[in-house]
C-alpha cells in the first residue's frame, strides 16, 4: 500500500502529476485505485479520472464530523 497527500489549490497541474507519481509507484494501466479522502468535490473526481473501476471512501473522521453536524441540527429541530 502507498499513501500520500497533496494540497489542492498549490498544484495547478494535480491530475497529471498524480498519475506521474502514481505510474512511479508501480501503478500499472487500468489499475483500480482507492482514495480516502476527506469528501471534497475536486478530490471526488479523481479516482473516475484515473479509472472508472477505482474507488473514493471517506475517512472516519470526516464521516464522523458530517454525522455529528446532522445530529446536532436534528436535536435543534426536536427543541423548536
């Protein structure tokens, strides 16, 4: 398995240079990759732009944070 991370808004050409790094990695043509991100909508596309069998899952933390918000603002709702 391979991590890294990448800061978005610093890099004006990031899906040229994923698949570069990705390809240096080992990463052969067609290869289903997974993504575990924070849910952003530009990180979203990047799996389909790699190959449409590759997957995005959201890591704990930021499921557990969107859940936490829905919660708190079903709680405000109950109390009206």
């Amino acid at each position: 398995m391979q991590c890294f991370g990448f800061v978005q808004t610093y890099d004006t050409k990031l899906k040229r240079r994923l698949v570069d790094l990705l390809i240096s990695q080992g990463m052969q043509a067609n290869q289903a990759v997974t993504f575990l991100t924070d849910g952003d909508d530009d990180v979203r596309d990047l799996p389909l732009y790699l190959n449409p069998e590759s997957a995005h899952l959201l890591e704990g933390f930021h499921v557990t944070m969107r859940l936490t918000v829905m919660a708190n603002m079903a709680k405000s709702r109950a109390t009206r």
